[in-house]
C-alpha cells in the first residue's frame, strides 16, 4: 500500500456543486487515545480440527461463525445467543474456548478485572448439538475455568480453591479445601507469576480427563503490600469513596520469600490427590503442560536467579520424575526462550539462546536432541507448527534484521524460505494443518493489514487492509529508521520522526523516547500510532535508541547489563541524545528525555548523570531503586540485593538524586500494582529534602498503563505543556 505524501482531500456534494475540503486535522485523541489511534482489526480466529475452518465471533457479538480458510466465507454457526434453546440463556458474551472434541463450547460474561491478565466471571458452556446451554456454577464468580477434552467436565476456581462441575449430572465439588486469600492459592498464579511469566492458569487435564493437574502457590510467607485505593471519577461512583479503601495482596520485592510452589495430581476416579516428587525447594515452576500424549506431565523447574533451567517428565499417578533437560547460563535465561515449547506426541520442540541466538530444537521424551531446527545469527521470535505432511517448520524470526519480523519455513534439510515478502512485521495465525495462516502484516509507514496465505505465503484473500484508516494518518508525521554508535562504536538501532511539516532549515528541539529494559526492543518495523507522533506533530524531532540489554540482537549484547543496571543503557541513551545533537536541524541546548516504566527510570539515570545532556525530563511509573520492585523481574537481571548490594546502589536512582539539576516531570498512577506509586513518593520526598524543584503529576485510582477513560490523552497533552514551556 502507498501512503501518499500530500495532504487528503475530503469531498462534499451539495446541491449538485462538489467541494474540496482539507481533511480535519489530527486531535491529540487521535494519536494518544488507543479507541481512535488503534488500526481495525479482525475479530480473534480459532483454528477448528478439520485443518480448513477457523471460528470468530460475529461483528455483532452474538454469534460465533465458522469461516473457510479457502474463500474467506462464512460455512455454518456454532453459537448464536438469540437461537439458545431451554430455559437458560444469556443475552451477551466476552469470550469462549470451544473443547477439543468441539461439541461443546466454554463462554463466558460479567467480567471483572483481577490483574494485568486475570478475571472473575460467569462461565456457562454450550452443546452445539443440541443447542442448549448450561451454567457451570450457581456459587458466584469464578475463575480460570478449563473444560474437559470431552466437553463434560469444567475444572475452576473460587476462593482460591479448584472445583470441578459435572455438566452431566449437575454436580460441582472441591478438589482442594486449603486455599486462603493472601496465604493459599491453588490452579490460578499468584501476582508475580503472572506478570512476570505470564502464566494466570496452571490447572491442566489429562488427555484422558481422568487426572486433573494443578500447581499450589503457598504464598504465606510473602510479605503483604498495601496502599490506599482511591477512586477516580472514572468510576460509576467516585464520591461513595469518603474513606477510601485498602488494598492489600502478596507481592515479594526483590530479596524476600517468595511462594512456595508445588505441583500436584488430582484422580478422577478416586478423589485422590497426589504431591509430584520434585526437587522444587525455592525454584519457580514458570511452566507446566502435559506432554502431546496427554500421559506424563511436563514440568520446568527454574533456579530464584534464574540461571538454571530444568525440564522434568512427571507420572501424575506415581509422582516419580525424571530430568530430561537442562540449560544454565552465566547471565539470565531468557522466558523469550523457554516458554517456547510445544509438546508434540513423540517429541517435543523449544527454544534456547546456548548459540548465543535463539533458536529452535528438538527433543524426544528421553532427553534425546533430535536436531537443531534453525541457526544463524537470527533469533527465532514465535514458533507456530510442523506440518506432518511436508515436515516443514514454521515459525517467526529476525532474519531481515532485529527491528523486523518475517513468518519463515525451514524444512527437514535445512532450506530456509521466507514467506514474508518485505520487511516490517508478520504475525501468523496457522490452520490446524499448517497448510494456511492469517497474517498480520504492517510496517512503519503501512496500518496492520490482515489477509489468508497459504503456508507457501502466496496471499489467497484480505481480510482488512485499513485503506480508511491509512488515509485518515497520511498526514500525521513519519517514522525513519537509522543507525547510531554508541561511546565503544557499537552500531545501535534508532529511530526519528521529524514534525509532518519539517523544514530543514529550522533548529528543533529534541526528545528521546525510551523503555530500553533487558530484552525489550522499542526500535521495530511496525504500525503504532501514539503519542510520541503526537509531540512530534507539536514541534518536537522524537528519537528512539535501542541501546545495550535489548533483545533480539546477541545475547552478548543484552547480557553485557547483567547485575548493573541502568550503567550501559545510561551511556548509550546518552550517546544516541549527543549524535542527534549534531545534526543541523536540532537545536541540542533543548533537549530532553521521556519513558515509561522501565523508560521512567531511565530518565531519573539519565537526568542524574554527570554527562546529562538533557535540559528536562519526563518520568512515568518510573522504579526508583530495584529494591522496591518484584523478586522475579528484579533478580532475573540484578539477582537478590544480598548478592549484589554494590550493584543495586550503582542502579539505584534515588541515590543519585543530589547530581539532579535538569527540570523533571514524574507522573504516576496511585493505584499501581505493578510499579508501585511509592516509587515515585519516595524519589520526589528526596527531592523535597534536598531542596529540588520538580513537577508532579497524579492519576488518581489508575493503573500502570492508564488504560481507563481519557488518562493517556491528559497525559501526553501534560508532557507537551511540560515540553514547550521548558524547552525553549
């Protein structure tokens, strides 16, 4: 797709005479609030048995219809909620999960937010033959509900206990009687493990559905964080708060306990239930699947410093365990890495970075490699499927460079073959059988554009390719990517995007965006739209470096920041800010520096540094010292403030607040689970102390991605005030 260059002309007809008009110019919602600033999208696929279908919801949410891979067309309904049969039904939906066996459907409403990933809600499930439906539970609000290969049985759980319901008989018991809130947890994560592992539901079924396997969290000697919970008028409600509520939960700062964790096996037929014999001891369990058989459990065991990765096959029904594989590392081992694993009925595949990339290998139950799937000096960066027929892999990878993403093909000699013409991002969604995909493709300059291909990448159909959309941001500024050296002439991936009305002529001020955390990339060849356009669209050139601990380049590259954080980010961030500052076109006596989370942080190294060449800085959900931030993150990159003591004073940007002398703004949600607002309490108190002025910033009763109402557009429309009246 072209985007033109010029600006868009918008046509009205009245009374027989056209008009051209200019096209309405772009609002600070339009770049910042993601209702408006988001692409269309399609509605999410479930790829069906039969190799050929896939399943999604209808654009009117009352249905879920079947589609032909081939054409694109519709073929049949499994569900519609004005066609429900019986005395039961319900008159919306918020999602669904079809069994294995795809006669009955799992659905779900009434959905209340937990955490970052976690929800309560009202489970019902749905026989497609007979068109009936039937609730899980009449005990309330449950979660993490998981039905049954056959369809009959719905394991979930409440009050951090799992019980399973027997659809057929219309009975529900208590697999587990011991869970407590703040002290037990049994089949759902506690807060870290979701967050860090992304893993909010442990509770897996046998292939056979006899045995149903769970993890435990005993999280009683997690230290308890509380903080005030006040409401935003947000909220339905915002005055009924005159004392506001206290939140308490279990979140383990780096060094102290965490949950104790154990696995276990639960027999259908006897109502026994089993301890798995593992060498658990202070390990996190970040996975726990059966293998392709559905048989033996298969268990990742991973040291605290999460170093020492070992993979175990487990007899649910005699507990005994076996090592079949293990990785150590001298620096982290990275979830990128491991958790891509698929258990396959003979062998299993993952992912490992001992290459120094990551990479693709193959196993089978005895521990035995099998093959090495893919190398080079590429990561592989999202596995999809094997297709039994060709015995080609299929998988996402960097090969075009760290920034892109390319859908690949490798068959069983090792031929390579890129299914992704250009470069940008591809992310596939394949058929059962691997013989199709949907892809979502875009890049810098081109919005997300959905359409079928076939597993040779040939293009059978689009779905949506966002010509609209495109139109309504052809003006809006553009992205270009470059290359930047950091202080040891390491080349760095970078970004710019210059005002929609650049003049070269002109001095600009400057802004560097960052997040710049191990692993994590900001510098990619894709479609966004945010609000760093909008500051660009206010006058403001916004540069962006990948420095030194980001991902998907070597892992000597990202490994270089392990236990000294914020040291060679710092440096580089300030590399790339001095380079930029020698183009003709940017004024460096007005620049600053902005980030979010991780990014905050930066800042706050940044501005604190004794080669700061920044004029002003804005800080958001920034940690201040990584002793106030969660064990498994933390000590995944620093290991435990016991261990580290001089790494985590280096790191630390409260104890650096003395060389603070640039014009800061620090923002903040207050009811942050995640980077806690005391983070920010505690930096701007020192700040106080030592006689700084700074601007602060609150969002009251809102989360660490300001995700509710309008706070992302006061946020972006709060920094370019900031901005314009400091740079100058």
């Amino acid at each position: 797709m072209i985007i033109s260059k010029y600006p868009i002309l918008t046509t009205l007809i009245f009374t027989g005479l056209t008009f051209a008009l200019p096209a309405r110019a772009l609002t600070v919602e339009d770049f910042c609030d993601p209702k408006i600033s988001a692409p269309a999208g399609i509605k999410a696929i479930t790829p069906l048995a039969d190799g050929i279908t896939y399943s999604a919801v209808s654009d009117d949410g009352k249905r879920i219809e079947v589609y032909s891979f081939k054409t694109g067309k519709a073929v049949s309904t499994l569900f519609d909620i004005d066609n429900i049969k019986g005395e039961l039904k319900i008159d919306s939906f918020d999602g669904y999960r079809i069994s294995a066996n795809e006669k009955k459907i799992l659905l779900w409403n009434d959905v209340n937010k937990i955490y970052r990933r976690s929800f309560t809600a009202q489970y019902f499930v749905y026989d497609i033959l007979r068109g009936t439906l039937k609730r899980v539970s009449e005990g309330g609000a449950m979660r993490d509900a998981v039905i049954s290969h056959d369809g009959r049985l719905v394991a979930y759980t409440r009050d951090n206990n799992i019980y399973i319901s027997n659809l057929d008989y219309g009975t529900d018991y208590a697999v587990t009687t011991d869970g407590e809130q703040n002290r037990i947890i049994n089949g759902s994560a506690d807060w870290s493990y979701e967050e860090e592992f992304t893993l909010v539901n442990t509770i897996r079924w046998s292939g056979d559905d006899n045995t149903l396997a769970f993890v435990r969290f005993d999280e009683s000697e997690v230290p308890v964080y509380s903080f005030d919970n006040y409401k935003s008028y947000c909220d339905a409600d915002p005055l009924s708060d005159v004392y506001p509520s206290s939140y308490s939960y279990k979140y383990p700062l780096a060094g102290y306990p965490n949950s104790k964790v154990s696995v276990h096996s639960y027999n259908l037929d006897t109502r026994i239930t089993k301890t798995m014999d593992l060498p658990v001891g202070t390990d996190y369990i970040p996975s726990i699947e059966f293998d392709g058989e559905g048989v033996n459990l298969m268990v990742m065991l991973l040291n605290r410093d999460q170093n020492d990765l070992r993979l175990y096959r487990v007899n649910p029904a005699s507990t005994v365990s076996h090592l079949i594989l293990s990785e150590k590392s001298h620096a982290w081992l990275s979830p990128e890495a491991y958790q891509m694993v698929n258990y396959g009925e003979k062998s299993f595949i993952i992912g490992s970075e001992r290459s120094g990339y990551r990479h693709l290998y193959e196993y089978d139950y005895n521990g035995n490699q099998l093959r090495q799937i893919t190398k080079g000096d590429w990561n592989v960066t999202a596995y999809y499927g094997k297709d039994v027929k060709s015995g080609k892999y299929f998988f996402q990878s960097t090969i075009l460079g760290a920034s892109n993403r390319s859908v690949m093909a490798i068959d069983s000699k090792g031929s390579l073959n890129r299914l992704t013409a250009t470069e940008g991002t591809d992310i596939a969604t394949f058929s059962n059988n691997m013989a199709y995909y949907v892809s979502n493709y875009s890049n810098a300059l081109t919005p997300n554009a959905y359409s079928i291909c076939d597993n040779s990448g040939k293009k059978l159909y689009d779905l949506e390719n966002n010509a609209s959309y495109a139109s309504k941001y052809a003006s809006a500024p553009k992205k270009e990517f470059v290359k930047v050296k950091n202080s040891m002439g390491e080349e760095m991936n970078a970004y710019i995007i210059k005002p929609a009305n650049f003049d070269s002529t002109r001095r600009y001020p400057l802004l560097m965006y960052q997040y710049n955390g191990p692993d994590s990339q900001e510098v990619l060849n894709r479609w966004r739209m945010e609000g760093v356009y909008y500051l660009a669209s206010r006058g403001f050139i916004v540069a962006c470096v990948d420095g030194r601990g980001t991902g998907n380049r070597s892992r000597e590259w990202a490994n270089c920041v392990y236990r000294k954080l914020g040291q060679y980010e710092t440096e580089d961030q300030i590399s790339g800010a001095n380079y930029f500052g020698t183009l003709p076109y940017i004024d460096k006596s007005n620049m600053a520096c902005f980030g979010w989370s991780y990014g905050g942080y930066m800042t706050l190294m940044e501005l604190s540094d004794s080669s700061n060449p920044f004029k002003a800085g804005v800080s958001m959900a920034p940690v201040t010292d990584w002793r106030f931030y969660d064990s498994i993150y933390t000590e995944r990159y620093m290991t435990t403030p016991q261990q580290n003591q001089s790494g985590y004073d280096a790191a630390s940007a409260l104890l650096r607040t003395k060389n603070m002398n640039s014009r800061l703004l620090i923002m903040s949600g207050t009811s942050d689970d995640n980077v806690h607002y005391y983070n920010t309490l505690k930096y701007t108190s020192k700040l106080n102390f030592e006689g700084k002025v700074f601007d602060m910033m609150s969002f009251t009763g809102f989360e660490h991605s300001l995700p509710m109402c309008n706070a992302r557009v006061q946020l972006f429309k709060k920094v370019a005030d900031f901005l314009e009246i400091n740079l100058r």
